[in-house]
C-alpha cells in the first residue's frame, strides 16, 4: 500500500499535479 | 547438440537477431526495481529515475495500459490469476476515472465496515 | 460469507485510507478517493493472491500450518524487502 501510495505520489509530482488520481496510479500499477 | 548454437545456428543468430552498434538500439532493459518504501527519507528523494543513455531502449511497463483493460486471446495456456486481478483494476480505474469527489466503491464498500475489524 | 469478504474489504479500505494519508503527509500532494479505493481493490486482490501462495508454501513444507517462513518466501523476489521482512520477523520473534 506504501509502495503504491509513494509512487503514485511522485508521478502526480512529476505531472506537476497537486492531487493523485486514478491516471497516476494506473501508470506505476504495472510496476507494482 | 549441446545448451550452445551449432556454426550453423550462429550465422543466423549474427544475420538476423544480434543488435549491432550500428542499430539505434544497442540494448534493451526493464526499468530498475527498487522499493521506494523501503528507503529511507533521505535517498528516497536521490533515486531519479535515471535516463537511460543513448542506444539503450528501456521498456516501458505502462505504455500500452490501453490494451491491458481486458484479456487478449490465449493459446493453450489460459491468463493467471494475477493477470485477472490486473485486468479487473485496470477495468475499475477506467470506470471511476470521471467521478469527481464522491467514491462509488467507497459508498458500496463503507456500509460493511465495522471498527472491530480494523483493529 | 459474502459479507464477511465484505467486511475484510470494509476493514482493508479503512486501513488503506489511513497509510495512503500517512505516506501524502509530508508532501504537498493529496490521494482522491478513487485512487485510495483502487489502491484499496489492489491490496484486497494481492492479500488472495498472498494466501494462495502461503497455503502453498506450507503445504510444500508439510504443514498445515502458515508460518513466518512462508512469509519470507513471499518477499523471495526482492533482496530489500525479504531483508525487511526478516528484520520485522526478528523483532516481532523478541
């Protein structure tokens, strides 16, 4: 769950988004 | 005859398969695995993630989520489990992309909760 | 049983919420809900998949029991996490 939760923050961060949505963690999910 | 190619098997190996120096793509590889959990604060922020140098393709994971919302054919040897369980979320991510504020799954999923069961 | 598998969602969910808030608490950035139930979905189907594995583990071991070496065998993948795992094992062993 932290896993998921940091990388799905960093890829809001690095999309320059101030909320993490669906998008985001559907990109590092694979990696998960 | 053994675990290695016959001359034979080389040339067509060296021909057809080999990259060469000369191909824009010199080396493939899957992006590094670190659990970004498990570090602490400090070089959790250190960890860029690197861009690979010129020649080395590095695949992407998630470059084709379109076409992982459902299962594509099989040929004797049907998806796993896991790869259900990925679809399935893939499918539910796509149905909640548009919902603004209020969750459906938390709306359906709340009325069982019972405090007991977290601690 | 459909509402006891309820009720671990239920739990799961509440749980999730609470570190996703935990793990965005110092950065500027926050989870919407969507992305904590899907994180939560997530969890939910990788715990089945976690007991699938366990059960099998013990079985391959002859018992009928689940233990923590079953545990570590899920962490087998990663050397960071396996170690991770093994340190909380010790302590939780003291």
């Amino acid at each position: 769950v932290v896993e998921a939760a940091i990388r799905s923050i960093r890829q809001a961060q690095a999309e320059d988004l101030p909320c993490v949505d669906v998008d985001q963690l559907e990109k590092v999910l694979p990696q998960l | 005859k053994d675990c290695f190619l016959s001359e034979e098997e080389f040339k067509l190996w060296n021909r057809f398969y080999r990259l060469r120096d000369s191909d824009e793509i010199k080396e493939i590889t899957l992006p590094p695995v670190q659990f970004l959990s498990l570090q602490n604060e400090e070089n959790r922020s250190l960890i860029k993630t690197q861009e690979p140098s010129s020649g080395i393709h590095q695949l992407s994971l998630s470059e084709w989520r379109l076409w992982q919302d459902h299962p594509l054919p099989t040929y004797q040897v049907d998806h796993s489990d896991r790869c259900h369980h990925f679809i399935t979320i893939m499918q539910m991510i796509e149905g909640m992309r548009h919902e603004e504020g209020e969750c459906s799954y938390e709306l359906k999923v709340k009325s069982y909760l019972q405090m007991e069961d977290v601690s | 049983r459909f509402s006891h598998q309820q009720r671990l969602k239920a739990a799961v969910h509440y749980t999730v919420g609470c570190l996703c808030s935990e793990a965005a608490a110092d950065t500027q950035v926050q989870l919407s809900r969507q992305a904590v139930a899907a994180i939560a979905e997530v969890t939910f189907r990788q715990c089945e998949n976690f007991a699938k594995d366990l059960e099998m583990f013990a079985r391959h071991a002859r018992r009928s029991t689940i233990n923590t070496e079953d545990v570590k065998l899920l962490a087998r993948r990663s050397n960071s996490l396996l170690k991770y795992i093994t340190e909380k094992n010790e302590e939780i062993a003291q």
